[in-house]
C-alpha cells in the first residue's frame, strides 16, 4: 500500500450542487481508504460547515449506492466565503473575516489534506486558505463548464443533456402552435450549456454571453422562418448573455464578482420580440431542473476520475492543486489528468472562445448567435 505521510483526510462540496458529487465523494472516501488507509471526514455544507464546525466521518458503507445520486449527500451552500460571512447561529449581524476560525479548526481537527470540490468562486477560497497553511486539493465542478485550467468540470454533460431533452420537447409544441419558443439558460457569464445544448438540441437561435446580440439579427432570422416552410423559431437564450449596447440581467447578492444571482434576460427578450412581431412569443427558464437528477455516464465515470485523481495529488504532495483534465497540444482526443495550481483554477471564469469548433459549427450551420452582420438562411 503506497504510504501517506498524513492520513486524515476531509472533504467538502462548496457552492451550487452538480450532477456527480456524489460520484466524486465516493472515489475519493474509496481511494482515500483501500488505497491509501486514511480516515476520511465529510463536512456538512460546504464551507458553512468549517465555520459551524459541522462533519461526521465517511466510512467505505456510508458510499455505497451513492454513485447515481443527484445532490450532495454531504450538503452544499452556495456563496458561503469565510473571509467575508455572517454566523448569525453564533448572534452576528454584520459580515466578519472567519478564515482565522476556519484554519484553527481545520488544524485542530489534525487533517493532512482538505478536499474542495467546488467552482472557480469555490475555488478562489481554496486558494486563500491554502496561502494561510490549509493543504487543499480542488476538484472542478459546475454545470457552467467555466473553471479555468481544466477542459472540462463534472456535471456539465448532464446538464447540457437535460437542456437538450427540454428543447427536443418544446420542438414539437413549437411546431405544432407556429410559435417562437424562448428557452433560457444557465451558465452564469459563460455560454457553455447555452451553446453546447442549442446545438444538439437543433436551435434556430443560441444568444450567450460572449457574443453580445442585436434583436434585429434575431427578429430577421424569426421572419425567414416564418416565410418559408418553418413557421416556428426556437431560441436558446444563455442567462448571461446581453443586446449589443446593454447589461447583462442579475442581482447583486454579495460583493464578489461571482456573487451574483443571474435570471431575467429570457424575458426580456420574449418581450421585446414580441412587441416587434405578430406571431406568438412563449419562454421556458429551465433555472435547477439542470442542476437536478442523476448524473449521466460520463459524469459519473469524470466524478470518479477526479475524486481518484485528487486523492494521488494529496498523496504526491500536491497541495495547492486543483486536478484537471487536460487535452495535450495537438491531441484533443485524448485528454490526461493533471495538476493545475488554485491560483489559476480560482482566476476567474472561462469564457467560450470565438474559435471555438463549436462557434464555428454553428455558424456553419446558419444557427443565428445574435451577431448583426451576420445573415443566414
Ligand atoms: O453555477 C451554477 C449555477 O447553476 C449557475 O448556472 C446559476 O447562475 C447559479 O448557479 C444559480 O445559483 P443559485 O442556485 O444560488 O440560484
């Protein structure tokens, strides 16, 4: 058996739930004990359970049969950040730094290595308490596919899937009642989902944050349709994306970049498109029915490959890490795992690159993503 020089290990699942934590918390409570013969603490609720000091420990029987569980069965909260939180359980009113309380408590609990598995804002945390002496391994999850260093987050595929039975659904009605059907997105500022589900799903229109839109480019595309044989459009509108000249639509829920609550611009659009146009506007907001449900294959099979992989950076000294897969240069094809320091995985979304094959695809395509120039069928 390989040695671990410490071997108290815990893990935490931070921000919004994501299909296959569960997959993740498995491998890595299963690594962490047949391979390594640690004992593994789960603690409740993300961050909010280093502050409230909440934990039990996870043995191999308290996994089993989790593997295609939607959620997390250690609980999450979302935007909890010990450097800026208010205890109101402990009489406070007002937000106060907790990293101190959170680093003494981890350091009482004599853990070797804390497990992160988290988003990029999640992941920003990790970085700060790893400079304050906290040994933290991340692990990239978010339905955005928006971590920084990694070609890919777990729960992604199960979303964009999700999304894709949603508009393969609204299809038939929109179809069958000629009218212009809005679906509005998650992804936050990125356009992952957005672009990756409006083109498997066969969307008309995919409008996402990186590409800002102009309504006229839509509305002309709605009114080809109209007179030609299709007399229904389907839109996928991303929640972060913005008109050409406007803002994106959020509130403001707390004063970090990624503490913002996204929704609204669906309607918006339906609105506006509706005022230019006679046929009939409708919108669906999938909001968490994407965060929901059981992980599909891939999700549970890149759940286990990242709670293994992050268990043999613990064991490799690679604290300060987050486990990434990523694709070798010139080799899309066969992605590795690899380490990829917090500070770059908590540096801020990423976004979809304009070159991105499926940017160009959709172009190809003639699905119109809002650009005003540019015109097709
Ligand atoms: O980051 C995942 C995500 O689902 C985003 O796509 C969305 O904007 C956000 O979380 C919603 O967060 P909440 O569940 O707190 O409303």
């Amino acid at each position: 058996m390989p040695d671990l020089v410490k071997r108290r290990i815990a893990l935490l699942t931070s921000g919004g739930d994501a299909p296959g934590l569960n997959a993740v918390i498995r491998a890595v409570t299963k690594t962490a004990i047949n391979a390594y013969g640690c004992t593994v603490f789960g603690i409740e609720d993300g961050y909010e359970g280093c502050i409230k000091r909440q934990f039990r420990e996870l043995k191999i029987d308290d996994v089993r049969g989790i593997l295609p569980r939607g959620g997390t069965i250690l609980g999450a909260s979302n935007r909890c950040n010990p450097f800026w939180y208010t205890h109101r359980a402990a009489g406070e009113t007002e937000p106060r730094d907790h990293s101190g309380d959170v680093v003494e408590w981890l350091s009482e609990l004599d853990i070797d290595a804390l497990i992160v598995i988290g988003g990029d804002g999640s992941m920003a945390v990790a970085k700060e308490l790893h400079q304050l002496g906290v040994p933290i391994v991340g692990v990239p999850k978010t339905i955005d596919n928006d971590i920084q260093g990694t070609d890919v987050t777990f729960g992604f595929d199960t979303a964009v899937t999700t999304v894709m039975d949603a508009i393969d659904k609204l299809h038939t009605t929109a179809e069958s009642h000629h009218r212009v059907m809005i679906v509005e997105v998650m992804g936050r500022n990125g356009g992952w989902i957005g672009l990756y589900a409006g083109l498997a799903g066969g969307a008309d229109v995919i409008l996402i944050p990186e590409i800002p839109f102009s309504l006229d480019s839509v509305q002309r595309k709605i009114e080809r349709r109209a007179a030609g044989e299709r007399s229904f459009t389907m839109i996928v509108v991303a929640e972060g994306s913005a008109p050409i000249g406007g803002t994106e639509i959020y509130e403001t829920i707390g004063p970090l970049a990624y503490e913002r609550r996204y929704g609204g611009m669906g309607s918006w659009v339906a609105e506006q498109l509706q005022s230019r146009l006679e046929q009939e506007v409708r919108l669906v907001v999938l909001g968490h029915l994407q965060r929901g449900g059981a992980p599909n294959g891939r999700d549970r099979l890149l759940g286990t490959i990242f709670g293994s992989g992050a268990m043999h950076l613990v064991a490799n000294g690679q604290t300060g890490h987050m486990v990434a897969l990523v694709s070798e240069r010139g080799n899309p094809g066969s992605p590795t795992l690899a380490p990829v320091p917090l500070s770059i995985a908590g540096s801020g979304p990423r976004r979809v690159p304009l070159d991105h094959a499926a940017v160009i695809a959709a172009r190809d395509l003639g699905i119109t993503l809002g650009e005003p120039k540019a015109e097709q069928q």
